[in-house]
C-alpha cells in the first residue's frame, strides 16, 4: 500500500523503526544529548540525566541501552552531541485507576479503535502517569504495541476517544482530524444561571503559557469557539450541551468558567485549588458523549456515542 503523500505531494519516507522494540506496552524512551554540552560517554551523560546510577547499571548489562543505528551502548561508548540514545525507563509508582477502558469498536481493516474512557485515565504517557494510561492498558489488554491516539482526552475528562492499531493506519486518521473533520459534542455539569441567555457561541483568543496550570482567554482574534446549550437539569445542576468548533487546550473549561459556570469538580478554573493527584473521588463532570465523522480509509459515516452518563462518580461512589 502506497505511504500517503507529504506536505509537498511527495511521498513519505517510512519512518525508522526504533533499536528497541516495546515492552510491556511501553516503547523503549529517545533521550537527546544535547549538542552544546559534552560528557565522557554516553553513560556517564545518563546517569547525570536521571540519577539513577544503578538503574543504567542494569539496563546496561543487559543491553537495554541503545544508539538511534542500533549500536549496543557500552562503559566507553563515546558521547555524541546532538544524538539520541534509546532506553527502557524506569516506571514510576502509580496509583491504579479502578476504572476499565470499554472498547466501543475495533476495526481490524482499518485500523481504527474507538473507546469510551472513564475520568483521571489520561490518554498516554506522560510525567507521572505511564502504566495508567489509556494507551498502556490498551496495549497490553490487546496485545497491539502499535495502539496510539489520534486526538487526546485530558486525563479527568470522560468520554469518547480515537486511537488506531498500527502506525499504517494513523496517518489518514490525524490528517481528518488537522483538517477539522471530527464532530464532538460534550456534555457537563455545572451552576445553573437565570440571567445566562441559553444556547450562546464563545468566542475568545485562548493561550497558555509553558509552566502554567490553566489556559487563559486574551484578547486578540479569536481562535476559540465553542456553542453552549443548556439541556435542563440533572442532579439539581445545569446540564450543558458543549459543540467546540475549534480544539485549543481546556477550551471547554476556559469558556465555561468565563461565563460564570465552571464545570462541577475542576480543581484549575476559575482557580486552582490543591488537589491530592492520588485523590479518584471528585470527577471533572465533563464527558465527551458523541463524535462523529467520516472514515478517511472507508468513506462511511461514522457515529459513536459514550455508554457513561453524567454525573461521572469517583471510586467512593460520590458525584
């Protein structure tokens, strides 16, 4: 099958496989050394990097340690600024989700897997969270090494997710996805205002700057939109119909706090508020219930629903 084509009409060239194959559903990390600083090897770079001197020791001796050609690193492989270096991390210690991933479809010709993901689940790796990840679980449950996203949940939203089963596969599936071709519509819970005039469009210019918390609205030209419809009440709240037309970070959140309405327990708008991250009793009420689009590979429409409801509960059985 012909690779689809690049940004200039030319073909993709196939991406390089990794010198280590995945385990455990996780792929081995790429470590860059940076091209401005020099160490005396390449391990001597690594134990500086995590601080973990026994760790490298073991990964070592058992040549879990590679360069991006597939070179064995050794005690005196030589430091190459600007390389990569390959190796299997560490896992951190994780509180388990005491939620499961329900599988809504699994298109073995396409390569596209739909699922329903429950609250503080978040999509990938990333940080504190490995194993405990949506794609981690998948992974290993499947036995598809190959499981990425296509878009990405926060980690406390709830709801319906896009993900293909080899890397064949993803190209079409993110290109829908660039070009605005997915459908969402989200459901949450939040106060109910009288003096709110319902259905309104929000429009604002949302950025978020790198090490902090929330996104924020700004003025300049708008790059979010979102349509907000109440629907009435459910658990004596509002319940709110939510249809993004753009995707910027914690837009339904950002424009519902705007508004006077932040979503019922979200620990960041309109403040942030200390929150345990061990703490699985206090969902955001933010489900992404439907998505819809049509099949890049197959041309049919396609509509998917969430089977969870709101309000989303934590593991005490508490809203």
């Amino acid at each position: 099958m012909d690779r689809p084509p690049g940004p200039h009409g030319m073909p993709r060239r196939p991406r390089p496989q990794p010198p280590l194959p995945p385990r455990d559903g996780l792929g081995a990390a790429r470590v860059r050394m940076p091209p401005e600083a020099s160490w005396g090897s390449v391990v001597a770079f690594l134990v500086e990097r995590t601080g973990d001197e026994d760790g490298i020791a073991r990964r070592l001796a058992a040549g879990e340690i590679r360069l991006a050609d597939g070179t064995r690193v050794d005690r005196g492989t030589a430091y190459r600024p600007g390389g990569v270096v390959h190796l299997y991390r560490e896992l951190p210690q994780e509180v388990p989700v005491p939620f499961e991933v329900d599988v809504l479809e699994h298109d073995e010709g396409t390569g596209l897997l739909v699922v329903d993901k429950p609250p503080f689940l978040a999509t990938m790796p990333r940080g504190r969270h490995v194993a405990e990840t949506v794609v981690v679980r998948l992974r290993r449950a499947l036995d598809l090494p190959e499981i990425a996203p296509v878009h990405r949940l926060d980690r406390l939203t709830s709801g319906v997710l896009l993900l293909t089963t080899r890397a064949s596969a993803r190209a079409a599936y993110q290109q829908l996805v660039q070009a605005g071709g997915l459908r969402k519509t989200y459901e949450a819970l939040a106060p109910a205002r009288d003096d709110l005039d319902l259905p309104l469009t929000v429009r604002t210019r949302i950025v978020k700057e790198r090490g902090s918390l929330q996104a924020r609205s700004v003025a300049g030209e708008p790059d979010a939109v979102t349509h907000v419809e109440l629907l009435g009440e459910r658990a004596g709240r509002g319940h709110y119909r939510l249809t993004p037309q753009t995707g910027r970070t914690h837009q339904l959140r950002v424009h519902l706090a705007g508004l006077g309405i932040p979503i019922d327990g979200d620990p960041l708008y309109p403040t942030v508020r200390p929150v345990d991250p061990d703490d699985l009793g206090t969902p955001l009420q933010l489900l992404a219930a439907g998505l819809s689009f049509v099949d890049p590979v197959t041309g049919q429409d396609r509509d998917y629903a969430s089977r969870r409801r709101l309000p989303i509960s934590g593991v005490d059985g508490s809203a």
